[in-house]
C-alpha cells in the first residue's frame, strides 16, 4: 500500500481513496493501515479536513509527504521487460512499474515466452487469464487497461476479439450486407423463422436475418446492438424494427437508435401498415399497466398523415395492436404473392 501511496502523483489524497488501494477485511485493518503509514512519515492528515466520525478516526484527507524515492530497483526491472514494451516511457515514469509491477511482469513473461501464442486470435476473456491469471483483468480492471494502452497494446496487437451479449438470430442466408429484422416478441420471430425454413423469405419479407430483440433487452445496454453487428455479423447491414403498437413498443425502437447511433435501423413500415390494416372492426386490447408516453414524432415520419392520426387515436385511447394480429397465414401470403 505504501508504493501506491507515494506514487499517487499528487500531494493529497482522500480516506476513499486510501481504502481503494488495498485490500481490507474490515475497516479496522484499514485504518490500521493508514495509522502506520503516518507513523513511518509516507501521510500526515490534513486536520482542517475533519474527521470521518468512525472508530478508530480517521482524517478525511491526508497529505503525501514528499520524499525522495529510491527507483534504483524499477529502473533495473525496466532493463529486463520485453523490448517491445514502452521501456522509455517506464524510465520517465518508474512510479508507474512500482505501481503495476506485478501485472507488467506477467505481461513481459507472456511476450518473452509465449509471443508465438498470438498468431491465433483469442476471446477477451481467454487472453486476459492467458496473460494475467484473471479472466477479467483486461475488460473490467482500469488499471490494466490504463497499462495496456501505456505500452499500444489494443485488442488487434493481442489478437483479441469480443464476446458481445448473445442475441437470438436466425440467418436465412449468408451475405456481407443482410438486411436484418429485429422482433420486439418471440412468436413472430419463430414464425417467420418458420416459414424462412419452409418457403424461404421472399418480398415485404425478404430479409437476410431475424433478430428477436426479447422486448427491452436489445436496449439494455449502449451499445448492444452495434457489438452484434460489430463481432457476430460483420460487414455493412441494415436493421428493421418490428414490434408492438404501443408506448413500449414505440420506446424500444427509439432507444435503439439512440444507442447505436452508427447503426441504421429504420421501421418496418409494410409490417406495421398491416398491423393498421388488420386492427380495422377488431375490439383492440387495453394497453398493459405503467407504459409511460414518449415523444412520437421520430416513430411517425414515414407513415402517411391518415396513418399516424390512426396510430395516435389507438395511443390515446389506451389500447394497443399487438404484432400478433398478423401471423402465419399472413406472412405465408406475402411470401407465396412474390413467387
């Protein structure tokens, strides 16, 4: 914890901070940590800072005295890493070995003796224990990637690829531009899975992949989509959405783009013009409790003003057209009309 300490970078530091660089069992251990640190002269407290009410007190900020440091030993470790390492900028910089020493070693023995280990690519998470004996170093830990990227190791010199989250597609055909079709439900997806594996999918619904999106979850995370287009698809695609008519559905979609704002994602719009259609004379069911409303404007630009004044009115009466208002017998139609 000392090293750390001293080689902070700057001339105060916070109780927070302190705690983050060791590992404690309790706070006892930690504040007896910080006690010997002030009484070997590394900390003094910054009285004016207080207190931080707990037993043993502590201050809430400390000043790092300055001394100097003795980096004989760092600058002899330097000597010995991989040349392909940023050897210089350790020399500049011998606070930053004593900081990382331990993970810059295995690094440097990787490259030393399993450099031949990159000719084949690797997952993130494979490559990360191969190197450091930890499955998560390199996608979650800040110090290894801070390090990482001090020496210009990205994922392509690791010969590193990522796992995005797994989605559930089905690939009618395979081709470097697909036309990708994203399903807000499951049964659509395995229906019109169904008819790609019987018929094929020709027409309105002449679409390279299907896409279930499992409601919200294709929107979870920033970025989700974009990783499965990225590291599963490859090559240049376009997405479709299709899903229920209501506030959620409409969110969805919205927060798609808004999240994988290099992607383009437009609306199905010959699907959701039959789901208007379908849902003419048909007692439409109430829409689900809690959904709240979103601004629509975005969702509406490529129906006509008679078909937006339809999806308004079904809106704001509280009902909703569920995509299953069109099925099998509809779809099998579509495709069978463009033979």
């Amino acid at each position: 914890m000392k090293e750390k300490v001293l080689a902070y970078g700057k001339k105060r530091i916070g109780c927070d901070e302190l705690r983050k660089m060791g590992r404690f069992s309790d706070y006892a251990e930690f504040a007896a940590a910080v006690a010997e640190l002030v009484s070997e002269g590394a900390l003094s407290p910054v009285k004016a800072s207080g207190t931080n009410g707990r037993s043993p007190a502590l201050y809430n900020r400390y000043h790092i005295l300055d001394k100097e440091i003795d980096y004989c030993d760092e600058l002899l470790f330097v000597r010995k890493l991989y040349p392909g390492l940023n050897m210089e900028g350790y020399r500049k910089h011998p606070e930053m070995v004593r900081a990382d020493r331990m993970d810059l070693k295995r690094l440097s023995d990787f490259l030393w003796e399993h450099e031949e280990e990159l000719d084949l690519p690797m997952s993130v998470n494979e490559r990360s224990f191969a190197i450091f004996g930890r499955e998560k170093a390199i996608k979650e830990e800040g110090r290894v990637k801070a390090m990482l990227k001090f020496n210009g190791l990205d994922d392509k010199a690791l010969r590193i690829y990522r796992t995005p989250e797994p989605l559930f597609d089905f690939v009618c055909r395979e081709t470097t531009e697909s036309k990708v079709l994203i399903l807000e439900n499951k049964d659509p997806w395995f229906t019109l899975r169904k008819l790609a594996r019987e018929k094929g999918l020709s027409g309105v619904l002449n679409f390279d992949v299907l896409l279930y999106g499992e409601g919200k979850k294709i929107t979870d995370r920033m970025g989700r989509l974009t990783d499965y287009d990225q590291w599963v698809l490859g090559g240049t695609n376009r997405y479709f959405y299709f899903g229920d008519l209501d506030w959620e559905g409409i969110a969805i979609y919205l927060n798609l783009r808004r999240k994988n704002p290099n992607l383009t994602i437009s609306l199905c719009l010959d699907l959701y013009k039959a789901m208007l259609e379908a849902a003419k004379g048909v007692s439409l069911p109430e829409m689900k409790a809690g959904q709240k409303k979103c601004k629509v404007d975005e969702f509406l630009t490529g129906f006509s003003p008679r078909e937006q004044k339809e999806i308004l009115d079904i809106l704001e009466s509280g009902r909703y057209v569920p995509q299953e208002i069109i099925g099998y017998p509809w779809f099998l139609a579509c495709v069978e009309g463009a033979e």
